[in-house]
C-alpha cells in the first residue's frame, strides 16, 4: 500500500514502478515561501518572475564555479550518469550538464507507426478534451487557449482538441524531443515572464501557462493533421533553445533544451485525432500526473 502524502504534497504516478510517489521538490522552501505567503507573492512580482532574474541566475549556472554544484547534485537526486553521453567529470559548468545529452539506449523511440510519444521527461498531464481543463490543478480555473497560442482563430481550430503537458523538474534530462514525425510549418516566440511551473505556483494561478515566454511550433502530420508544440518557460530558465534545423522531422529527434530551471512542454493535437493511454487518462480523471520518460508511448493515433 502506498504511503499516505504529507499535506499539500505533490504526488505523481510513475509509470515503471507503478506506485504513486511523492515529489522530491528542488527548492521546495523557496518555492513555497514565494507562492504561499505575502512576502513572498511581493518578492514575485518585484524580481522572481521578471525575465531578468532569470538571466541573472542562469549567467550564474554559466560561471566556471557554477561546475562544484554537479557531482552534489548527481549524488543528491540519485540520477543515473551510465545514461549521460559525456562523463560528469566533462562539463564545465551546472547548465552544461543541466542541457546534456543522454546515450540513445537510454531513451529507446518507440516503433509503432502509429504511436505518440513523450516529447521529454517528466510529469505529464492528458486532457482529453481541452474545454473540460476547468478544475484542473485549482477549482474555477480554466484553459484560455486563444491566449496560450496568441491567436484566437487557432485557439477555435483545437478548443475541443487533446493536449499533453509535460512538466520538467530541475532533476530531470532537459532536452525535448518530437512526440510525432512531420514536417515543421512554423516556429515561434511569444514573449513573457519566467513564473514557476510547479503545480505550487499552477494551484494559485493557472494563467501562468499563457503569461509565461514561449516557444509554438507547428508539424504537419499525416494521421494528425497538425500537431502543435509549444515550450512554456519558467522561473530561472536562462532560455528555450531550439536545435532542429530540418524541414521533416521524425518521432523522438532531437528539438531542442532548456538552460537551468524547471519548464514545461504542451503538445496540441486536434479534436478526436488521439487516444491517450489507460494510464494517463486514469490518473488525469484524478487530477495527478504520471512520470514517463521521452520515448515512451503516450498514445495512438
């Protein structure tokens, strides 16, 4: 029988032990402090959330002393550095190894031609039907998509379509990857703050996901039609950077990585094109994430 959550836990599935866990929160204290009492929500709107602050700190995660945090980092969240393509001892600063490269058998693509997989890992969330989002993460709150996409024609084309939101924590790999092949239309950025995406700082105000800097790209599939990903950036995330330089992509290549900070993924699939796995539609009638990592299936088309 799984533990009982402390109160105001955040908990997940995890897929591969199949057991409901309870996040381990980088800078949980902070994170609370700044979302959860009145000094804190002054301090948020006066530094933490601005785009400079975020630069400030990733210019730290840049800085040759900025190397000292890895190895007590490593040790700390218990990450498996078999599965890292260059030895910890290589990187030259945090963001370095915040951004690294993983060997590919340690994140296998799944084969089936008719599979969409995790564009990263993390925590994700499946929404079925993007108009029923209200209630999520905090009660009365609802989706605005035409803000979320800066464009309410789009937002009329998906308001009943299918979303996966993938949340990054700071422990996990950084890179995001292609949920599905295609061929890219269009890439671009929407400019905004860097609030936190945790589910702390989501619970208090959901509207963080539209205000937020992002980055939509849009892929023409042809089980799809078209797909749209979008990476949300977050409180200290030094940037969204975009390493794909092909027209036609494939499911699992390569799309680019976030600097230091926790961040966030959503990928947009049109009405009734998607059937989401047993296990994140289950959890998601429950309001809770699961942990999978990139490559694994997260539906069929």
């Amino acid at each position: 029988m799984d533990a009982p959550p402390e109160r105001d836990a955040i908990t997940f599935f995890n897929r591969y032990t199949g057991k409901i866990e309870q996040e381990e929160i980088y800078g949980e204290p902070f994170l609370r402090w700044t979302y959860e009492t009145i000094p804190g929500q002054i301090a948020l709107s006066v530094a933490a959330k601005r785009v400079w602050f975020s630069k400030w700190y990733g210019w730290r995660m840049d800085r040759a002393a900025s190397r000292a945090k890895v190895i007590p980092f490593i040790e700390t969240y218990k990450l498996d550095s078999n599965e890292f393509q260059d030895p910890p001892e290589s990187f030259r600063t945090f963001n370095e190894f915040f951004y690294r490269k993983l060997t590919p058998a340690a994140r296998p693509i799944d084969s089936d031609p008719d599979s969409i997989v995790f564009p990263a890992d993390g925590r994700h969330l499946a929404i079925a039907d993007v108009s029923k989002t209200k209630g999520f993460w905090i009660k009365g709150q609802k989706m605005d998509l035409a803000r979320l996409l800066g464009n309410r024609e789009l937002a009329d084309r998906y308001a009943t379509g299918s979303m996966l939101i993938s949340r990054l924590c700071p422990v996990d790999y950084h890179r995001f990857h292609f949920p599905v092949s295609g061929v890219v239309n269009e890439t671009r950025l929407i400019p905004g703050s860097l609030s936190s995406v945790n589910p702390i700082a989501l619970r208090k105000r959901l509207a963080i996901l539209w205000e937020n800097k992002r980055v939509i790209t849009e892929i023409q599939t042809e089980a799809l039609g078209t797909v749209l990903m979008i990476e949300v950036g977050a409180a200290c995330v030094g940037g969204i950077h975009q390493t794909f330089t092909a027209d036609s992509v494939q499911k699992g290549d390569d799309k680019g990585y976030f600097t230091f900070g926790g961040s966030m993924t959503i990928v947009l699939i049109e009405p009734g094109r998607v059937q989401f796995s047993d296990d994140l539609l289950k959890h998601a009638s429950q309001q809770r994430e699961v942990y999978a990592r990139m490559g694994d299936v997260a539906g069929f088309s």
